[in-house]
C-alpha cells in the first residue's frame, strides 16, 4: 500500500490540512500518518482537539526566543528520524510556513516526492511577506505535485514552468475545514452552546443577541501587516462599523 506522511506546524496550516487527515482517515487503501512540528504549540493543539487529530509524530519544536534558524535545523533534524522510521512514498506540506519549506528539504534529501497544497501563491517580491514567499517558493522548487487553490495560482506555476500535468486546481481546503467545523458543532448542542457563549462573552452589551446578529469576521496577523497595515486595516473596520451599526466585527 502507499505510505503518506502529512506534516504541518502551525494553526492556519492544521486547518486547512484536517480535511486531508479525515480523507485519508477513510481511504483504506493508503497508509497516512501525521507529523506536527508544533511551530505553533498551544495554538495548534486548539485544532487538532477540534478536529480529532491524534499525530503519529510531534517534533515539539516551539521553544522561547526560537528563530527561523533553530525552526529550521529543528526540522530538518526532526523529519530525518520520521522519514527514516515511516519510509512514506510522498509528503504532503501545505502553504509558505518554515515548517512547509524545511519538510519538503528534508523530503528531497530522502529522495521522498513532495506534494504541495496550496501551491502557487505569489507575490513576485520575496521579502513580501518575510519569510513566507521564498518559503513557498523553495517549497514549490522542490514539490513532485502543485495543489493549487485557483486557476490564478496555476498560472503563476505555468509560467514557472512546473508540469502542467502535475498541477492541480483543488480550490481552498479552508472551505472543506469549515464545513467539517459546522458539521462537528450541529452534531454536539454541548459544543455549539459552549462557542455560543464563549462569543457573546466577547461583547459588552448585553442585549446582544448572537443568533440574530450579522458578523464580519477578521483575520490579519500576518508580519507584513505590522505598523502600518494594522492602521490601514483598523481605519477600513472603523469605516465599515460607522455605515453598517447593525454589523458586528469581530476581530480575533
């Protein structure tokens, strides 16, 4: 049977790979492991609970005041045991973390193909964002197989003169997490109660009513949006608070 081994570290990678790790879970014809490097310790763990994921495998790798350089030989070091232990025809890394670049070394130096999802996002700058676009970057250099999530991200491989045979367009797997996430909570009232009330803790007032209520949720933590991005971002909320009062934004 084929081995596949899916490695991710932090919380937006676990996401948007759980769709994968329950696929998997039901093909039995493929033998699937998951290793976490924990990039993201605590954050991370928050999804795979969500989930269900028990990994196979966990580098453990989140230290204090770590940097690029230790995520990066801790990675290496760590996925050269689980390479030699698993013997996985293919792994699978997702997006532009360092963990996504280091894996997919380490992969190559074992002679292991390497599947990429989420492939093909570009900025043509390789210091926006820092490190992420020359971590997608190396990953894609050195990926057997390109999942891409829009035809956009298959052009800009096309042009890169990647395998058109070996680039798929799959779409966004955030999607596929999100339906498993929905699912999950109308299956458990316990769970769905719990979000429910975690939320409205989150407000104010009093009054408010979170069944009856419309959201715009916001995401935007990444490094280059730092200084001024935030600004930019908060203005742009404020602006949109001020017009829509009946819309709540809600802001992780």
């Amino acid at each position: 049977m084929k081995k596949v081994l899916l490695v991710f570290g932090t919380r937006p990678e676990a996401i948007k790979m759980a769709p994968l790790v329950k696929a998997f879970e039901k093909e039995p014809s493929i033998i699937t492991k998951v290793c976490v490097t924990a990039q993201h310790r605590e954050m991370l763990d928050q999804v795979l609970e969500m989930f269900d994921i028990v990994p196979d495998y966990d580098l453990n790798l989140m230290k204090p005041g770590q940097d690029l350089y230790d995520i990066t030989t801790n990675v290496l070091l760590g996925m050269k045991k689980v390479l030699a232990d698993f013997s996985p025809e293919v792994v699978l890394v997702h997006g532009d973390t360092t963990t996504t670049s280091s894996a997919s070394l380490a992969a190559f130096y074992s002679k292991v193909k390497v599947g990429h999802v989420e492939a093909g996002l570009r900025t043509g700058n390789i210091y926006s964002p820092w490190p992420e676009e020359a971590n997608r970057q190396l990953a894609g250099v050195l990926a057997n197989y390109h999942f891409a999530p829009t035809a956009a991200s298959e052009s800009n491989l096309l042009k890169e003169n990647k395998i058109s045979e070996n680039i798929i367009v799959t779409g966004n797997t955030v999607i596929d997490a999100l339906f498993l996430a929905l699912e999950k909570i109308e299956k458990n009232q316990d769970l769905k109660a719990k979000i429910l009330k975690d939320i409205e803790s989150k407000f104010n007032n009093s009054t408010f009513n979170i069944q009856d209520s419309t959201f715009i949720l916001v995401t935007g933590h990444r490094r280059e949006n730092f200084g001024q991005g935030f600004v930019n971002i908060c203005e742009a909320l404020k602006k949109i608070a001020q017009k829509n009062p009946e819309v709540h934004v809600v802001y992780p």
